[in-house]
C-alpha cells in the first residue's frame, strides 16, 4: 500500500493510554508502507496529521478492564477500528502501562484471524530476528513514557473496509505506600469514541476500609459519570461518558476526557498475624499489623553540595531538609554532613531532635553551599563512622534503628572514584548493622552505582526528577521511611509444608507499608500450617503466631464469575521474579548467574515481558509477502535513565531507545545539515548549507542577553572521485558578552576565557567544569555541555573519523537546548526559528525520487516546492544518528531564512555579521 494513505487518530488511556494512529510519532521506527525504506515510511507519516484522510478510520471502541484481587491487579486494554477507506492503511496502537508491571499477553484480530504475541528469551529473540532489529525496526516498540510509565507500540497493515481489534494484558502487585494502593489511569483520548468505558473490580478478602476516586479533568457536568459501588470485600468503579458527554463543546469535537484518573485504596487490617490466602495450591500473606508504636530512629543525612548541584537543585535540597528536620521525632536522633571535595559535618556526633537542636539545624541547612567535586565514598564512610561510634559509646536508645540517606546528583570523581571500590568498602563500613537509603538526582547520576549499594545494605535507591516538584519527591520518599515500626522481621513457615518461598526476612517494616511473602504448598493439608512472625519493636520484641486457613472465593463472592483463580500462583511468580532480578544485580558473584538463569525460566514459563524476554509479533502478509515482525522489550531503570538523558541531549553511550523530545531542539550536523524540530507539530524542517571551505557562518545572535555563536566550516582533504567536495564545521565560537564568557571549540580542542583566564581542555578529557557564569561537561571524545548562567544550554558533539581516511575529516555538531531562554530578538541562521515559525504543507505529489515525495509549503509569504526527507540526529548514537523526517527546503534555505544564506558570513569566528 501507498505509505501517503496513513492515517493519525489517537488515543491515550491508561493505567494505560491508548494511541491508535495512522503515522508514527517522533522519532518511532515500526514496520509498514510496504515497498518503502524505513526512513521513508517514518517521513510520510509525519505529513498525515494534516491529511484529508483523516476521517478514514473510526475508532468505535475502548474499554480497559482491571480486576484486583488481593492487591494483584489483572487489566486487559482492547482497541477496536475500523477502516473506512476502500484501499489499505497502517493503523498504530500505543498503550501506556505502568514501568513496574509485566506484559503478559498481546493480540490482534483482523477479519476474524488472530495474530498473538510470543515471549521469548531476549537474546534469541533477537537473533531470530537479526534482520529487523539490525535496521532498527524494533527499535523503540516499548519507550520511556514520564517518571511511572512506560508506552507499548505497535502498527498493522488494514485492508479497506476491516475490521482491527487490539488487545493488551499486563500484571502487577500493587505496592502500598503510605497507608494506601494506587491504580492510576491516564486518559487521553484526543478525540471522540463512541463505547469509551472504564472500569475497575476489586476483591478484597480482608474488607476494604476506603475507595477513593478523583480525576484531574472531572468538572460538574463529568462527576456523576463516575460510579463507585463499595460493599464489605468488593468495590467497582466505572467510568463510560457518551460522546456528548465527552464533546469539549456543543457541535465540536474535542474532548473534555484529558488527564489522570485515580483509584486509591486500603483494607482492614484486624489481626497482628496479618492476613493469609490460599488458592489453588499457592499462598500469599500480607503483614501489616495495626497500631504498632514507631521505633525511634538514628539518621545521617549526608548532602552533595557539589557544583553540579548549584542553582535549583540545591535550593530545593535545602528546602526538602529543613520540612524534613521540623518533621523529626523528639526521640529521634540526626546527624547532617555536607560534601563536595571536602566533608563538613555540622557536628561530631548525632544529635537528639530537640527543638532547639532542629532550630539550629535549620540555620546550619539554610547556609550549604554548592562548590567543589564528587567524593562519595569519603563522605558516606564519614556518616557510618558516626554511627558506629555513637553506638560504642551508648549515645543512641538500644532499641533504635540506625540509617543513612544519601543524596547526590553525579558520579564520585574526587578520592576514590571507583564505583566497585566505594560499594565494597561501603558495605565493610556498614557490617549488616545499618541501613543506606540513596536518593540519585536527575539524570547525570549513576542509578545503578547507588541501587546496587544500597541493596547491598539493608536499603533502597530512589530517582529524583529534575523539576519543579523535587522538593515534595524528596519529602515523600522521607515520609515513606520516617517512621520504621519493627526491624529484622522474620517471618516462618512449616519447613514440610511450603517450597519455593519468596523473601521471607525483612530488615524494616515502616509505617504505612506491607510486607508480601508468596509461596507454593507442598500438599493441601493445612492442619498444621502454623504461621509465625517475629521481629524488634519499641520496646520488646514482636512475636505472633496463628493458623492458615484457605479463602472459599466462592461462598464470599457468590454472584460473582471467578476468572481470576490462579491470581496467587502468578503473584508469586511475580514477586520471585523481581526479586531474583535484584539479586543478579546485588548478589554474591556466584549467586546473580544462578538468580537470572531461574528469573528467566520463569519469565518464559509465565509468559511475563521482563527485562530478560521479549515478546516477538509475527504480523499478517501483504501483498509484498510477510511483513516484519516486531519485538518489544522490558526497560530497566538503568535504561530509562539512559533515554532520559537521550532525550536531554546528555547521552554518553548509544541506545535503541528512540525517545522523542519533548521541547524543540535547534542543530547542525553532518554536511552540513540545519535541523527544527518542532514537537507541538511533531514535524521537523531541514536545510543545507554549503559553501566554500573556511567560510565562517553567524549560528545565533541574541543582542539583548549578550550571546552570539558562529561556526566555520572546512572541506574534505582532497576532492573525492564523484567530483563532490563535503563541508563540515570543525571550530565553533561562543560569546556571552554581558557575563564575559568566550570559548572557542574547535574539533582539536576547546578553550574557556573568563576574566582575563585561559583554561584548555582535550577531547580526550573526561572534565567538568563549573564556574559563576558557565559549566562545562566534557564527556570523553564525546561531547561537550555548556551551559550559561541563567541562559541556554549548547551540545556540540564530537565526530571522529579515521584519521588515515583519504577524504573525510573530524567535524562537530552543534545542537541548541533551551533556546525559550533566549530572547525574542534573537536571530542568526540557527537563532531566528527559536520562537517558532508558522507554515502549510499541501499538494503532495511523486518527486524525483519515488521515496522522497514533493509537496508545497506556504511560508513567509511565499510558495515553496519542498522534499520529504530525513535527516539524522547524533545525540543518542554519534556514530549512526537517529533518524528525524522533515521537510526538506532547497537552494540553501531560500524561502524558510530571513534573506539569503549568505547574509549570515561573517570575518572572524568571534565577530558579528
């Protein structure tokens, strides 16, 4: 079929968000538009969002289908379209689930034959399919989607007039923090459907105490659409709006339906033991017992006050810490030390959390400062000393818990640097006998350096998001820990009775948190499964013992359809495959070998998407023959964090994550190629500039704040046999007149003047750089960050080639971030599109080349004939790039710049035009 027949309409819902497309967003690379490259079949469907087929496909039906029982949430999100055209199109289905749930089932129905997906060990899946992944047709079918979730793509090939069903299940337990369960949904239709509906079933055995349900988007008129039915073990909560009741307004066809939809909830909790159920020959206990006094607590904040925490970041560290020190306990005790270089603490020992102690502590916070390196493994060796000293010395209450939490926003590279090394020493500091929480701020920093050390020691790591609400991220996670009710929980079983148990030894039970342990029965005769927990509480230590029982589902939901029969079987599953997956990570060397080989297997044996499988869709034939099929994977949070940075333009390494960026990005690359993108029409423009080697080009100028960018381009070394000389820039300077910053970049090396100062750095450096008005972040032969006071951020990437190459040359990239920060008279080839620019596309029709389709564009007044083309984006793999459709304007730019690509030469790399 013709790629120029796709068709986008959307819909996003979640715990899931739905987008069912006719063209792909962003930089999102799946097969389809047979009898075109993959570069092409993503540029054409760009252009559809303003088709005249938009029409084309009606989506009839949504429906997501979550039941609960006993926290294990089972949900089923089904799609249903129609193709109204009488000629084939490719239809796109995205659903956003949460990052801690595994996919367990896909399908697709297409004129009554089903397409259903297989997991498969990762590895061979992608071997078996080497084809498709090495063209990158996979890459990106499960993405990076906000802090809690994750998107799952797909696209299929519809005859005209069928029918298309999708089809998605995935499971997860449900955590509970903070006193309640969370099911989230993000609802984002875009558009109108006819049968939308939501609904919810919980089953609860031990008695549901509350059900809340509130939406960000619920006015008035939207509210009594919500209904909520809560007996004594059951809730369910629908939400179905025709589509009057979803029209935005009378007679048009936006939708009110935008935004998150929220169930939370909690259940009675009688018995100290807990509660027990038995199904099908698994069980499952939940231990949070009521009403237990806190145990006092021992905690070491220690503080990165590093430069790269300088501005924001450290305002909103200082802030979370003082609500944390007013929300200590009198009988707590605290200790804070601060570290760049150096390690200050502001006293010797722990103090007790008197007012008037958390007073001073307060003044003590308001005055951190940011400056100097990263020395981790000096400062958190600092805190457990204090501790452990403390301890000898019967300065803490005996019944008391000893933690330290960390915060830091970058890798060690001050003393030791070695991230093996601080963990081991770490963990030979600490003996078991304490507890390290570690909290890694945005996304420059080592997550996995800090997850794997704070497993190592009784605790957990957790990512803070760079933004505007870090300061509550910071409280909410000190709220989680506050208040520890029991340590060194220990919970027993029949030795005869049950195998294959999940973790059943706990170095914390906090308030507002449950403790799960799963396990199989080795028979069914319970008389003698006496359970029993024991742990150190306040004052004494807790002991409790009862008798399992097993739950009759039937008799306690008698009008129900039990569907759900083997829920403790696969929460089990569940819960032993994540814990095997953190002990490969965590473990003894001879342990993560063993503890993967079996999460594998049962990843396989369940049919759960982990990160070591991957589910592998076959789609139907075309008219071409078979069509690709496709992979999707499960990401780590090492990975998300790496495509995070992907997305900020900060990637150090290559990824297949293919994550679209979010705010406009301005950048010249290759020959040189000029790239804007613009992501509110998720469309990107391009242009070439060429001219005589040793031309220097004014990039940005911005008159009012002082900055003014300007780069030269230089040529092959010799003219190549097609007769074709290629220009790259290789120098870029930089100017901030008002703070008095000038660097010069050149593809040699790169040099920083400030205040009468030269400081050089080599591309072979590994450096950053922070100063009062500029930051530097040099990645090795890599790339370079630089980052002006209170301004704009620039990426210039290094490309480096063969030096014995008989043509080409090393040559840079020059990549804009932030650019809303400049102001609007700001200009230059680059800088005049950073406030946008307006434009029309029509009149598509075959160009030259039978992949690169002409149209026209309306632009400043003026008519232009433009090309369907790509060009590639660098900063996630600077050797390949990543593919970016646009519009391709000729001559220069002539028509899309202000005047003519030759009224931006300048004389002298650091003067203006």
């Amino acid at each position: 079929m013709s790629g120029l027949l796709g068709v986008r309409l959307l819909l996003l819902w979640g715990s899931a968000c739905f987008w069912l497309l006719g063209l792909a967003q962003g930089a999102l690379v799946i097969s389809g538009y047979h009898g075109a490259p993959q570069e092409t079949r993503g540029a054409a469907r760009s252009l559809q969002k303003r088709s005249a087929n938009e029409a084309t496909v009606e989506v009839y039906s949504v429906t997501v289908d979550c039941t609960v029982t006993s926290r294990f949430a089972h949900t089923v999100m089904t799609t249903k379209a129609l193709n109204k055209a009488n000629s084939s199109q490719e239809i796109f289905f995205e659903v956003e689930l949460p990052k801690t749930a595994f996919i367990t089932n896909f399908s697709m129905e297409i004129e009554g034959q089903v397409y259903v997906g297989e997991v498969k060990e990762k590895e061979k899946a992608k071997k078996q399919y080497e084809k498709a992944v090495s063209s990158g047709q996979t890459a990106g079918l499960v993405k990076v989607s906000g802090r809690k979730m994750e998107k799952f793509s797909v696209s299929v090939n519809i005859a005209g007039n069928s029918n298309v069903t999708f089809i998605l299940t995935y499971e997860e337990l449900l955590q509970r923090k903070l006193g309640q369960y969370e099911i989230l949904i993000r609802v984002k239709p875009k558009q109108l459907v006819q049968d939308f509906q939501i609904v919810t079933n919980i089953y609860e055995p031990q008695g549901i105490s509350y059900v809340d349900t509130h939406a960000t988007f619920l006015s008035n008129e939207l509210l009594p659409l919500v209904e909520k039915t809560v007996t004594d073990k059951k809730a369910h909560i629908s939400f179905s709006p025709t589509i009057e009741q979803q029209r935005k307004c009378l007679g048009c066809d936006g939708t009110l339906i935008d935004g998150d939809f929220v169930i939370k909830y909690d259940v009675n909790r009688a018995k100290s033991l807990g509660d027990i159920q038995i199904v099908n020959g698994y069980f499952v206990h939940f231990f949070a017992p009521p009403d237990l006094p806190r145990v006092p607590k021992n905690v070491v904040f220690v503080i990165d006050r590093s430069g790269s925490m300088s501005g924001r970041k450290m305002a909103q560290t200082r802030e979370a810490l003082l609500v944390i020190l007013k929300d200590l306990h009198e009988d707590d005790h605290f200790a804070l030390i601060q570290f760049d270089h150096n390690i200050d603490s502001w006293k010797d020992s722990l103090t007790k959390a008197t007012q008037e102690n958390v007073s001073e502590a307060m003044v003590y916070v308001q005055n951190i400062k940011d400056l100097g390196g990263t020395n981790i493994n000096d400062a958190v060796l600092r805190g457990v000393n204090m501790l452990v000293k403390d301890r000898q010395e019967k300065k803490l209450p005996e019944r008391s818990i000893d933690m330290i939490i960390l915060l830091t926003d970058g890798m060690p590279n001050y003393g030791e640097s070695n991230p093996l090394k601080i963990q081991e020493n770490v963990r030979s500091a600490i003996g078991g006998n304490m507890s390290l929480f570690c909290l890694g701020f945005g996304d420059d920093v080592d997550y996995s350096f800090l997850d794997v050390m704070s497993k190592q020691n009784k605790g957990l790591a957790r990512r803070i998001y760079e933004g505007s609400d870090a300061t509550l991220q910071l409280q909410g996670f000190y709220e989680e820990v506050s208040s520890p009710l029991l340590s060194e929980v220990d919970l027993r079983y029949p030795d005869n009775a049950v195998d294959f148990l999940t973790t059943n030894n706990f170095n914390q039970l906090f308030n507002g948190s449950e403790i799960v342990v799963a396990g199989r029965l080795i028979d069914n005769d319970l008389d003698n499964f006496l359970v029993e927990v024991f742990g150190q509480g306040f004052q004494e230590d807790f002991k409790v013992q009862g008798q399992a029982s097993t739950v009759d589902w039937d008799a306690m939901y008698p009008d129900e359809e039990y569907i759900f029969g083997d829920f403790t079987e696969r929460l089990w599953a569940y819960l032993t495959i994540q814990q095997l997956m953190e002990k490969s990570k965590s473990g003894a060397p001879d342990e993560k070998d063993n503890a993967t080989a079996k999460a594998l297997d049962m990843s396989l044996h369940y049919s759960f998407v982990t990160p070591l499988t991957s589910m592998v869709v076959t789609k139907p034939d075309t008219e071409d023959g078979p069509d690709t099929p496709f992979i999707a994977d499960k990401l780590t949070e090492e990975q998300r964090q790496q495509a995070e940075r992907v997305a900020h333009g900060f990637a150090s390494s290559p990824t297949y994550i293919h994550s679209y960026h979010k705010s406009p990005t301005y950048f010249v690359d290759g020959d040189p190629h000029v790239i804007i993108e613009l992501p509110d029409r998720e469309d990107a423009l391009c242009f070439n500039i060429n001219n005589k080697p040793g031309t220097i080009f004014n990039l940005v100028r911005d008159p009012k704040s002082g900055i003014l960018v300007n780069g030269q381009i230089i040529g092959d070394k010799k003219i190549p046999p097609d007769g074709k000389i290629n220009t790259y820039f290789w120098r870029f300077g930089i100017v901030h007149q008002t703070l008095g910053v000038r660097l010069e970049v050149s593809t040699r090396d790169i040099s920083v003047f400030q205040d009468g100062k030269l400081v050089k750095l080599l591309w072979s450096d590994a450096a950053s750089l922070k100063g009062p008005n500029v930051d530097l972040s040099l990645t090795k032969d890599h790339s370079l960050t630089v980052t002006l006071k209170d301004s704009v951020k620039f990426v210039i990437l290094l490309h480096k080639v063969w030096e014995k190459h008989p043509y080409h040359r090393d040559y840079l990239g020059f990549y804009t971030l932030d650019s809303h920060l400049l102001s609007p008279s700001v200009h230059g080839l680059l800088g005049q599109f950073y406030h946008g620019i307006e434009y029309e596309v029509t009149d598509l029709r075959p160009g030259e080349v039978p992949e690169k389709p002409d149209a026209t564009m309306y632009v400043k007044g003026q008519e232009l004939n433009v090309t369907r083309g790509w060009q590639r984006d660098f900063r996630g793999d600077v050797k390949n790039g990543e593919n970016v459709p646009c519009w391709f304007i000729h001559n220069n730019g002539t028509g899309i710049l202000d005047g003519d690509a030759t009224d931006y030469i300048v004389y002298g790399l650091f003067k203006t035009v």
